[in-house]
C-alpha cells in the first residue's frame, strides 16, 4: 500500500468542463460493495450495464484511502479498461486490506467511456469509537468530501510546488469538494514533470524549474483556473436542477 501525505485542502483546475463533467449516465451504475471480517475488510468495485447494448471503451478507478488514528493516510489504487455485455453487471476489481477498529476509510470509485465520467459511487466508513455500537457506512449522498490533497511528488521542486500552492490555497480561505493529486514524474537529464490531476484526468502540467517565482506563477495560475472552475461548475449543477 503506498503511503501518500494528505493536507486539507481542496482544489480542483478544469482544462475542459464539459468533458469530464458531462451529464452521468443512467444506464451504467457504478456500486462499491465490501464485505468485513474482523480487521479485514473487502472492497469490491461493481459496473452495471442496464441496456441491451454492449458497452466498450469504459475505464474504472478504484481508490480507497485509509486515515489511521495518528491522522497519517495510505491510499490503494486499482485502475485499468474493460466493456460490459447487454445487461451484465461486472466485477472490475477488488481491494483486499486491514482496517483496525481506530481507523476510517474513504471509497471511491470512478467510471467513465471514452474519459467521459458516466458514473460513480463512493462509501466512508467510520471509526468505531465516532459509533458507539459498531461502524457506520456512509454513502456518497450522505456526506460531502472537502480538503484532500494527494501529495505524490518525487523531488524537491515537487514539494516546493506543493508548499507553496497549499500555502497560498490555505491563504485563500476557500475549499472545495474534491480530491485533487498532485503528481511528478521524471523527464529528461534532471528535470521533471508536474501535473494536478482530479481522478486521473490531468488539468494543470509544467516543466518542473528550480526558480522560487516560476514555481509561484504556476501556483498563482492554478488558483485562477480553480476560481473560474469553481464558478463554472455551480452553473452547471444549477442548471441541472432545472
């Protein structure tokens, strides 16, 4: 399981909303199911095909992240293509791991055709001493999910990246409902490549650059295009309401 540093914080940039937030479809049903045995717990990732059309071109993510009782967070990701027959209901994956009774778990699970998110579904699952009795699962309509930030750089420029975006996101007073992951990966001779994703889907990238002010203007930019996603996403779910 990889270990992933998590800061509450919220933040969301979107090269093109109409692509990833278009409207879901009705027909496929992404559902998570587990199932719990004393500290061991199940977590099977399930796709729906309620029409008698074949479906291709689909891709699932499963993401599970666990806080332990010292606050740290773990995560698991599971992720890969796969099609549906006229009305068949899939097993896309399974995430087997331990869960100790001082610990919570968050659930995600992502579906989307030709990276067009058509579904989802997602499940929390509290600690036991929050439930007196025993854990509560808590379903994607039960609760809303701010201030998770996935730190997943590999250098020093990443982190510095990282620091001075979640100063100046923390600075801003503003939180939004997302995960968003902030992701490096190596170029050529010493340089890398930094990119925010949301759900696998990249929406912000650059060349890494050992330059306090460079790292600032792409802090600075990414703040601007999560202000005008943020306004344009409350369009579309007021409109969608209508």
């Amino acid at each position: 399981m990889k270990q992933i540093k998590i800061h509450i914080i919220l933040c969301c940039l979107m090269l093109s909303f109409n692509q990833f937030y278009g409207q879901l479809n009705e027909v496929v049903k992404a559902k998570i199911n587990i199932q719990e045995s004393d500290n061991l717990i199940l977590i099977r990732a399930q796709v729906e095909n309620d029409e008698s059309v074949f479906k291709s071109n689909l891709y699932y993510n499963l993401l599970a992240l666990k806080k332990n009782a010292s606050g740290n967070f773990s995560s698991n990701r599971q992720e890969g293509e796969f099609s549906l027959n006229p009305e068949e209901s899939k097993t896309v994956s399974e995430i087997r791991l331990n869960l100790n009774s001082d610990e919570d778990l968050r659930i995600y699970l992502f579906v989307k055709q030709e990276n067009v998110l058509i579904s989802k579904d997602s499940l929390y699952i509290l600690p036991q001493k929050q439930q007196q009795a025993q854990r509560k699962v808590v379903r994607e309509t039960d609760f809303e999910l701010k201030g998770i930030v996935v730190d997943e750089v590999i250098t020093k420029i990443g982190k510095d990246f990282h620091d001075y975006f979640y100063q100046d996101y923390l600075n801003s007073g503003t939180q939004y409902p997302f995960i968003i992951t902030i992701k490096e990966k190596p170029y050529f001779g010493t340089s890398s490549i930094i990119t925010v994703e949301v759900d696998d889907q990249v929406l912000f990238e650059f060349m890494s650059k050992p330059d306090e002010e460079y790292l600032k203007s792409g802090v600075k930019a990414s703040l601007q295009n999560l202000s005008q996603y943020s306004k344009q996403r409350k369009m579309l779910f007021r409109n969608s309401r209508i």
